[in-house]
C-alpha cells in the first residue's frame, strides 16, 4: 500500500550532527558517470512519476535532446514521446493529468533567454499548461548563486549531483575525440565534458524533497507537502543497482541571507574527512580555489606519512572571468602543496582524449573506499559558504554500510579505468598488486587515446598573483566581494597553504 503523505513538513535548518544536515536510508542507489547515461535514464525513471517531478538546478535548457546517439533509445522513443526536453514535459503534463511538474532555476538564469531563442517560447508555452510551474529562485544575497543540482519523483526517487540539465553537459564515457554528436541545440560543437551524479530511491528521496520544496517555498512559491509515495518503484531498468539498503547523509552550504541562517555542514564534513583519511584521497573536481581546503591536504602531506592525494581537474575553467578567477589561484595554491609533499604522494591531473582535454565538471571524491561523497559543491570558496549547494555521502562506518565498500572501490576502479583508457579488471589488478593511484597513472595512464596527464603549474605575473591572492571572483562571503582585499585573501600569512606558498615562491623565482 501506497505511504499517505504527512500533513505537512516542518522546514527544520537544524543539523544531525556537524556537517550533517539529516541521514537517511536509500533502498537502492547507484552513481551515473557522464550524462548520456543521466539524461537517458532520467527520461525512463520520469515515464514512471504519477504525481510530482521536482527538477532543482543551476540550469536548465529546454532545447536539449534527453537520448542522444542511443539507437534503442531512439527507435522507441521516436513512437512514443519526444526526447526534446521541452517538449516532453509537455507531453508528460499532457498525457498524465495528475502529474504536477515544478522546475526551479537560478535566477541568473533569465539573461540566458537571449542567446536560447526557442526556450523562451517553450517557457511561454509551458506557463498554459496547468501542471507545469516553472520559477525562478531570487532568494540569495547579491553574488550568490543557487548551485544546487536535484531532481526528485513522487518523493521515492532522486538525484544528486553535478550534472545540469542544460547544454554542452552531454557525453559519453568514451569521450570521443572528434565526436559529431556533442553540438549543441543551434548546431555548433563543443568539447568533451566528464560529469557525474547519484540516484537514490527510498527515504532518501523523501527528505531531498523537503529541502527542494522548502527553498520553492521561500522562492515565493506555494507552500507544498509531500506526496502519496507510490508503493511501485521509479527505478530505471537500465540502470544497475550499486548499492542497497545503504545510509545516505546529506550536506548543504547556504549563505546567510534575510531569515535564513548561514549553513556550511559542506565545508566541515569535507574537512574532517580530509583530516581523517589513512591511505588516500581520490578527487574529481571542477576547481580548486579554497584556501581552507588547500590547507587542510598541505596539512596530511606535511605528515611523516601521509595519505596519497589524486586530483582529477579540468586544464582550465570554463569561460573567460572564470579563469582569471579560478586558474591563477589554483596555480597558486598548487606550487604551496608541491612544496608540502616531501614524500611525492600527491598528483593534479588532466584527463585527454586525444590531444583534448576533457573538461571535468564532476564533484566527486573517495577516501579510503570507505566513504563515497558526490554533489554540487566545487572545491573553491562560493562552494564552501556563498552558494547555495547540495552533497549526499556514503560512509561505511555508519551502522549498516559496511557492505557499501567494495562497491565504492568499483566506483573509483571505473573512473580511473575511464580516464586512462583501460579495462577495469586491468585496473584492479594492478592496483590489488601496488595500491598507488600514481604509480598507475604514472606507468599506464599515458599510453592509451584517453590519458591522465600531468597538470603543469603556469608562471604568473605580478597582476595575476594579485588577483589570485585578492580572492576578488571568488569570495568565501557575501560581504567579501566588496571587500576583495581585505584579510590578505587567498594567502594571507596565518595560513599553512600561504607559508608554504612563500617558501615555494622564493625558491621558484631563484
């Protein structure tokens, strides 16, 4: 029988403990690598939604096609329903009359109707329809953005992670070199992109929708309550189930804002994790900016034996003002943890495909295979306490869990396997041989069509180091952006990364 819906919900902003804002147990879970897989089995597990389809993210674009290149994927749905994002929506509103579907965007958003043309007239279209509400969140201080990337069904399924449902997101795990499909909705090509997101069924699910529905509410929607959880599941038939009957925590950064109190449960769990890894630390990650972070990993690698760190990273950021923002401060704080790292146990690479470099947008990290955490959060300062952001995690030594751990070495298996162009049966084995990632990707990570290259530091001048340092795009506050220069910034004296950077400096410009 079908869970009734509690009456309504109190929107609680108290934390279970530090860096967490609730637990809860998942039926099944699985995490999606790249969004060819996303888009195709979103589409199959919203086909099964009969009363809400809550779509939360940084973007949306309405012109999308939802199963590019998949031939069993086209064949059925070119019968049935669109794979335009636009359209199906429509079609699903149409075709299943109780089904309500709310999207909710950052509202930065509304200066992107320009360039998309024909989203704007889906928007338009969408507004005639009873069970389509599409609205934008404005509820942020000044700078800020609504990061966060959740989808929710019914309240028994969801997803989070780092994968928008917009353009230029769409790729393989292959990541062809020269692949025609990667173009966007008017025609033009771009770049291969590695991403990644987790999709969870169960109570899980229920709570992500809280935090969706309470952020719609004080967007200035309605004030909404759960839905009658369906007994039937929404998990696609495509996707595997990695994990089951697994805990599943939840963590979140808000700003402090009117009301709204300044949250930050993602800074501190990524730190204690940090401090608390033994063997290793693998990251995927779009940035890094944080001055915190950066000392925390220069910290254990100071250490008589510290842990291995891998970093996974795009060769820059995407967009012009983000590398000024962005590059020149991770170059920064990189030569400070090359100088920390007295025991060679720490490598920033590159993935290619061919001579391209894959742009990595993923939000992942594993510590020792026992914890598995994914989500919206970059590892720069807006992430840690300016934006609004969402990660869920899986830690082996929650009561429970401790059978999560082999799958979250297949995860990292697989992921290693993909950015080195190696089968995962090759990967294990020579990683159940020598545990370290370096010597891998050292000995085998360069030799195939996808590869994992070394990150090479570029030279800054005297205007960019500045800039790094002034902290000025990338605040770790609201008040900060109007204060870029206040406090030394990105390596102000008191800080372990920024002493470091010092010493690295020095001998560098000798």
């Amino acid at each position: 029988m079908a869970q009734e819906p509690k009456s309504e919900i109190e929107f609680d902003d108290e934390s279970t403990e530090k860096g967490v804002w609730r637990f809860a147990r998942a039926e099944r879970a699985s995490v999606i690598i790249d969004a060819e897989d996303y888009f195709a089995l979103m589409q199959q597990a919203m086909l099964k939604a009969k009363l809400r389809i809550f779509l939360v993210g940084w973007d949306f674009d309405t012109r999308i096609h939802l199963a590019v290149g998949r031939r069993w994927f086209s064949r059925l749905f070119r019968r049935n329903h669109p794979r335009r994002l636009g359209s199906f929506l429509m079609w699903l509103a149409r075709k299943h009359k109780p089904l309500e579907i709310r999207i909710l965007k950052w509202s930065f958003g509304i200066f992107q109707f320009a360039k998309r043309g024909y989203m704007l007239i889906d928007i338009l279209r969408m507004a005639s329809y009873k069970g389509i509400t599409f609205k934008f969140d404005t509820h942020h201080p000044v700078g800020c953005s609504h990061h966060q990337k959740i989808a929710v069904l019914d309240d028994r399924l969801a997803v989070c992670g780092g994968i928008d449902m917009t353009q230029d997101r769409w790729d393989t795990r292959e990541h062809i070199e020269h692949d025609r499909r990667r173009r966007r909705p008017h025609g033009f090509k771009y770049g291969p992109w590695h991403d990644a997101t987790m999709m969870m069924e169960g109570e899980v699910a229920r709570q992500l929708g809280c935090l969706s529905r309470e952020r719609w509410h004080r967007a200035g929607g309605e004030q909404l309550n759960e839905v009658q959880i369906p007994d039937d599941s929404l998990w696609p038939e495509k996707l595997p189930v990695m994990f089951e009957n697994v805990e599943i925590g939840i963590a979140r950064t808000r700003a402090k804002y009117k009301e709204l109190p300044k949250v930050d449960e993602i800074e501190d769990l990524l730190l204690a994790q940090i401090a608390g890894a033994k063997k290793f630390i693998y990251s995927e990650n779009q940035y890094l900016t944080s001055n915190k972070i950066a000392d925390a990993l220069a910290k254990r690698l100071a250490e008589d034996d510290p842990p291995e760190i891998v970093l996974v990273q795009p060769m820059t950021a995407d967009g012009w003002l983000e590398q000024q923002a962005m590059d020149h401060a991770r170059a920064c704080l990189l030569r400070g943890l090359h100088e920390c790292d007295h025991k060679n146990r720490f490598g920033l690479f590159v993935p290619h495909t061919g001579e391209k470099p894959i742009y990595v947008h993923a939000k992942l990290t594993i510590f020792d295979d026992t914890i598995l955490r994914i989500g919206s959060a970059n590892w720069n300062n807006r992430s840690m306490g300016l934006d609004s952001e969402c990660d869920v995690f899986i830690d082996c030594e929650r009561p429970g869990n401790a059978d999560a751990c082999h799958q979250i070495a297949a995860v990292r298996r697989s992921l290693l396997a993909e950015h080195c162009g190696m089968e995962e049966d090759e990967v294990e084995r020579l990683l159940t041989a020598d545990p370290s990632m370096l010597k891998l990707i050292a000995e085998h990570g360069q030799k195939n069509s996808r590869t994992l290259q070394p990150f090479q530091i570029p030279e800054l001048n005297e205007i960019e180091e500045t800039l790094a340092g002034s902290q000025l795009l990338d605040p770790e506050e609201p008040d900060e952006m109007f204060e870029p220069f206040a406090g030394g910034g990105l390596l102000k004296k008191g800080s372990f990364i920024g002493r470091a950077y010092n010493r690295a400096k020095k001998g560098f410009r000798k």
